[in-house]
C-alpha cells in the first residue's frame, strides 16, 4: 500500500491536499478511514474547518471529480 500519508505531505497547499484526500476517498474509501483515523490530527484540518469552508468558497473553480454527495460524522 503506497503511503498516502508521506504523498498528502509533499503537497504543499492545503487545497491540494483537500483534492488528494477527497480523491482518495472516492476512489478507497477504507484507505481514506484507515488514513483518517491512524492520523487524525493531521488529516483532520484537510477535511473540516477550515479548509473545507475554502472549498465551499472556491467550489467553482476546483477541479469536477465526478464525486457522489457523501457525508462523515465525527464523534467522540
């Protein structure tokens, strides 16, 4: 299994990252869980806020994935 978490790393804008991780959950879901909960607090900021209230601000100009609506819960 590559290191998605080393490849995540050498992206160096938080969009980016925000793309490379929605676009692993697209295409590997139990990669991106696994991912998200052995690094949580590093993944978490590129999934959330506030990266995510960036993305909903520049939703126009980021790239189509073709990305089914899907949704997360986090819990204590």
């Amino acid at each position: 299994m590559p290191d998605y978490l080393e490849k995540m790393r050498a992206i160096p804008d938080s969009m980016g990252r925000y793309m490379f991780l929605r676009k692993l959950r697209q295409d590997d879901s139990q990669k991106f869980y696994r991912l998200m909960l052995d690094h949580t607090d590093e993944v978490l900021p590129f999934i959330y806020t506030p990266t995510v209230g960036e993305a909903c601000e520049r939703y126009h100009t980021l790239p189509d994935l073709k990305v089914r609506p899907s949704s997360s819960q986090i819990r204590p």
